[in-house]
C-alpha cells in the first residue's frame, strides 16, 4: 500500500500543495478542510477505541473523545472543550488526555483556517502519541501537519511528516485508513493530468467508504472523482455523480461543513455547464453555510465563487462586494494563492464594465502576488547559497565547478554505456524474435502433420467399425440359402435387412466425407446439418419440434473431432426422443457465448430411470465421446417426467 509518492525528493501530495493560479484546479482551501475532515473522522474512529482510564478520569476522557466530534459541526466549542482538557491533563499528568487535547486543538485550527496556530498543537501531540505507541493516532497527527505545512508552502517540512505518515499507514490494516490512501493516491494522479490512472482509485475508495456505510469519507471520495471529471471537461458526468450522492449528505444530522462542500462542488459543475443561476444556486447555499459556522478561508474562497458567478450575470456591484469582501480576507489570512484569485477575477470584472483604469490596478496586484508565489518556494535555498558564498568565498565554488563537471562527465558515460547497451538488447530481442517465429513454424508444421496422422486413423477406424460391420452383415445375409417353398415374406425381410445396412453405410460415409469438409468447420454449417437431421427423423413420426438458435455463431470454429463427436451426440439425442421417449413434442436449443458452445434437447415423453437401465450402451457413448472432447453432458429424465440432455463444449481452436 502506497499513499505517497517522493520524485527526486520534491514531496507531491496533490490536495494540499498550491497550485499556480493559471491553471485549471479545484478551490485549494476547500478541498484542504476536506481532507482536514476525513482525517478528522479517522480520528474519531481511533479515539472510540482509545483505552478507559478508569476513576475520575472516565468523564474528561468521554469529553476529550466527543470534542473530535465537533471539529466540524462546531470547531469554537471543539477549541474551549481542549482548553479545559489541556488544564485538567496539566494538573493530573495525563499523557494521553494531554495528546488527546493537543490534537484536538490542533485540528480546530486547522479547520478554522489560522495555520499559524495549528504547528505547535499538532507536533506536540505527535511527539507524545508517539510516546504513548499509539500508531494509529500518530499517523493522523503527522498526516494533518504535513497538510498544515503544504498549505503554508512550507514543502520540505510537509514532505517529512507526510512521509513519516505514510510509514506508519503502512503498518496497520485500518479499512478507513486504506481507502483514503487510495483517495489520495488518485489525487496524485489527478493533479498530473493522469486522468484515467486516477479514475480506479476514486472508485475503489468510494466503493470502500460505501460499504462501510462512512458518509463523509465517501463525498470526500466522490467530490474527489468530480473533480477529475471537470478536469477531463466531462461537466455532465460530474454532476450526474454530485446528484447521486447528494440525499446522503443530506441525510446526516449537522454536518454542516459537509453539506457545504457538497454545494461548492455542485456550484462547479453548474458553472462548467454555462447553468450559471443554478451555479449562484449552489455557491450561495455553499456560503450561508460557511458563514454559519465562521469558517473564514472556506467563506473568503467561495465570495471568489459568487463574485465570478455573479459577473457571468452581469450583476456587476454584487460581484465587486463579494471579490473585495474575499480580496481582503485572504489578504488578511495571508493567504496569496486566492488573493492572487480574487485580484485576477477583480481585472476581469472592470474589463467587462470597461473600468480600464481598476481593471489595469488590479492586474497589476495579480503580477505582483504571482512573483511573490513564485519566490516563495525559493527565498530559503537561495539564502542558503548567499551564506555559502559568503562562508566559503571562491574555494568552494571553484570545488562545485569541478564537482558539476565530474557529474557531467559521469553523466556522459552512463550515457554512452546506455545507448551501447540498447543496442545490443535490440539485437538480442531480434534474435530470440527469429527464433520465437521459426519455433512456432516448426511447431504448427508438426501440428499439422499430427493433425493429418489422426484424421486418417479415425477415418480408417470409422470405415472399419461402422461400415465393416454393415457390409460384414450385408454379406452373410446375401450368401444365405433361398427360402424354402418359395417364402416370399423372409426374402422381403432380407431385403429390407439388406437395405437398413446399406443406408446405413451411406449415411456414415456421408456423415464422414462431410465432417472431413474443411467449409464445413463453422457452427453455422454444423447448425444447418443438425436441423435437417431432426427434420428428417421427426416429421415422418408426426412428433412437434422447436429448434431455438442464440448467440453470435459466425467465428465460432470447432475441430474436426469436436465437430464430429458433437454431431454424433445430437443424432443420438435425437434417434433416442424419437425412438424410445413416446414424445409427442422437443424442444432444441442451440447457443453460443464468449466460445461456449450449448446444446439442450428437452421431450415430454415417458422419461426413464437410469439406475434401472441394462446396457445403455448408447447413453455411454454420448457421455465418452462428450469426455474426449473435454465437453461436459448431463442426461436428466425420471419416468413420466421426460428426458433432457445438455451438452456443454469450449471452443478451444
């Protein structure tokens, strides 16, 4: 199990880490409290199991689990019921409790949005769950800190706690834990531009949180998946998904912060549409919902959202109120990647009323965040450079030159010894393809010469068994004496002996010369051969038939064998409904599927009771020639009941 990834050390945990704001992505700060909610809820899970501390203690400990459960109804109530907790482990020592509150704390912040206050909390509970050995607590503690630092742009610090999670995700068998892996994985994904490897991990953690019957990790799932959709410019298929989805969220009791998301995302696909009232719809809902709970960054985004919306509208004054009332919440979070936002939609708004002179100010804001954002990832590593250049003067850099050009020269040579090396794989892989080719073509020439040694001994052992036999009686009854007396009755019924044995040897030889027929080796052809056989044997009797054809029988192809032995069991089927059953009516029906071939011939005569029957050499027969041909037969009849017979073959050529 795999829920991060590392490419030369940069950490990618797609969700969290911001986005150059001229590319397409999913409001940053609400997905961020997202996440910050899943693990909220695995959280929750754990604290369920945390241990009784017994005496006195059992009531603050009841009340430190149940402020988990705040976080994101009521994160204010959630940060006054830590302080108590943090007061209360203060004085008694309590390790857990003390852990337990840190945590607690830690993730109201960071759901409220103040960053800044959230590092200390959750390293402190980090650091004493992991004295504890609390594993699974100290997954989600370094999960949400290294959520907290990517949102700070502070990657290299996020990298080490994701990283450090990651581990610890790994040693335990939590389903919950797994499927939002799995979340995150597609997430990854996603933010590549992979659209199609990501689509099977959103659908595995749906499927995951569903059966758990976990609403909130399952939108968690399925907002994730919208997103991938709008991303593939697929608007209708991300709504369609939202919808579904949305009589869960809102059936759960409170969940506010959920049900807020739900409509930020249904705003969205809205808007992708061009539905742009439903949109206002949806972000409105979003907001009234945000404000509600004092959410500042969730609120400050979805003004963007609302001011975008509302220029589409043409409600120019509602748009500016709610650009600059977000403009200047973000600037207050400090928060550039959405002031940058906010000041990008503002310039659009002014060129659309053609204020050029406000539109021209605030594309010069947007500049100037963007090469802020910009610097930002690089202020620290470029100190670092300043103060070595400062310490070590030329010596060290004349000492990195040489270190750059020995990596050159390295590189060079792998190079080389890289491209030497394909050359021969190349030939080594056309080689064993020569040998692979001329090995097939031996191996199908012998095949084929197999093939005709065998067609010629069954031919010779069909001659001799069937025919032999035939004209063996044809002559004894020839050479008999004439009748006495001139018995005109026993020479007609040698005759008519004589004539039963040579039709017979004519119908087999036909039966042969036609399976030999190579035009004769489709379903199709066997089919046709097969009507006309229950035509010639029933409608003399007077006995009703159906014959039901199913399947696509076109590129279905037999062997000889198997097209053989497959006729010959249909015609005994058949002799033996129209001989011995009494029947008075069969039913026949041929299918095929995905090379399966099916036979079921159904009478509704007298029937027969197997374990009765003496001989029953023809019973066995059908049942050797189905076992050589790897078919699989089934005889079923009870007396009075009738008889079915149903043959199943696998095309295998």
């Amino acid at each position: 199990m795999i829920g991060f990834a590392f490419i030369d050390k940069t950490f990618i945990f797609s969700d969290i880490i911001p986005l150059p704001s001229t590319m397409p992505r999913l409001p940053l700060l609400l997905i961020t409290g997202l996440l910050c909610l899943a693990l909220s809820g695995l959280a929750q899970k754990a604290a369920e199991h945390l241990p009784p501390q017994g005496g006195s203690d059992s009531a603050i400990m009841a009340e430190a689990r149940g402020a988990f459960k705040l976080i994101s109804q009521s994160p204010d109530s959630a940060l006054k019921l830590a302080e108590n907790e943090l007061a209360v482990a203060e004085r008694s020592g309590n390790r857990r409790l003390a852990a337990l509150a840190h945590s607690t704390r830690g993730w109201a912040w960071l759901h409220k949005g103040f960053y800044d206050k959230t590092f200390p909390d959750l390293e402190q509970a980090a650091q004493l769950f992991h004295l504890l050995h609390d594993t699974l607590e100290e997954m989600h503690v370094l999960l949400n800190i290294g959520l907290a630092y990517s949102n700070h742009s502070e990657f290299a610090k996020s990298a080490t706690y994701l990283f450090r999670a990651d581990t610890l995700a790994q040693l335990l068998k939590d389903q919950y834990a797994i499927g939002e892996i799995n979340r995150q994985m597609g997430i990854l994904y996603r933010e590549q531009g992979q659209y199609q490897k990501a689509i099977p991990y959103f659908r595995e953690s749906i499927s995951m949180f569903r059966a758990l019957h976990d609403t909130i990790h399952f939108m968690g799932a399925v907002t994730s998946l919208s997103a991938v959709y709008l991303a593939m410019s697929l608007p209708d298929s991300s709504l369609v998904l939202l919808q579904a989805a949305l009589p869960l969220v809102e059936a759960l009791s409170g969940a506010r912060y959920e049900k807020a998301m739900m409509q930020e995302h249904l705003g969205d696909a809205y808007y992708a549409l061009a539905r742009y009232d439903k949109a206002m719809e949806s972000y409105d809902r979003a907001y009234n919902l945000f404000v509600a709970g004092n959410d500042k960054a969730d609120l400050a985004y979805e003004a963007i959202n609302l001011g975008k919306t509302f220029t589409r509208l043409k409600d120019y004054r509602q748009a500016e109120n709610y650009l600059l009332l977000s403009y200047r919440t973000n600037d207050s979070l400090k928060m550039v990647n959405y002031s940058l936002d906010a000041a990008e939609q503002l310039a659009n708004l002014f060129k659309a009323t053609g204020d050029w002179r406000k539109a021209y100010h605030w594309l010069a804001i947007r500049d100037s965040l963007q090469d802020s954002l910009n610097l930002t990832a690089l202020n620290e590593k470029t100190a670092q450079l300043q103060a070595q250049y400062e310490a070590d003067k030329k010596e060290k850099e004349i000492a990195l030159l040489k270190k750059d050009q020995e990596l050159n020269r390295a590189i060079v040579q792998r190079h080389v010894v890289f491209q030497r090396g394909a050359v021969v794989v190349v030939v080594l892989l056309v080689l064993i393809g020569l040998l692979i080719i001329n090995r097939y073509r031996v191996v199908n020439k012998t095949k084929r010469i197999l093939d005709l040694e065998k067609m010629r001994n069954r031919i010779a052992r069909d001659l001799h068994d069937d025919m032999g036999s035939a004209l063996s009686s044809i002559h004894i009854i020839s050479k008999m004496p004439p009748a006495p007396d001139g018995d005109g009755q026993q020479a007609y019924q040698r005759l008519m002996k004589i004539h039963e044995h040579s039709g017979l040897i004519l119908e087999n030889m036909s039966d042969i010369v036609w399976t030999i027929n190579p035009a004769n080796d489709t379903l199709e052809k066997i089919i046709f051969k097969m009507q006309e056989f229950a035509a010639d044997i029933f409608d003399p009797l007077n006995i009703d038939y159906v014959f039901n054809k199913d399947g696509d029988f076109q590129n279905v192809r037999l062997g000889l064998q198997t097209r053989r032995d497959l006729y010959l069991i249909f015609k005994e089927a058949v002799n033996n409904a129209a001989k011995y059953s009494g029947c008075s009516k069969v039913d026949i029906t041929i299918a095929a599927d995905n090379g399966i071939v099916t036979v079921d011939i159904r009478d509704n005569g007298v029937g027969f009771d197997r374990d009765a029957i003496r001989g029953g050499n023809g019973l066995r027969n059908m049942e050797e020639r189905a076992r050589q041909i790897r078919g699989q037969i089934s005889i079923a009849s009870a007396p009075g009941e009738g008889t079915t017979v149903n043959l199943l073959v696998r095309s295998h050529e």
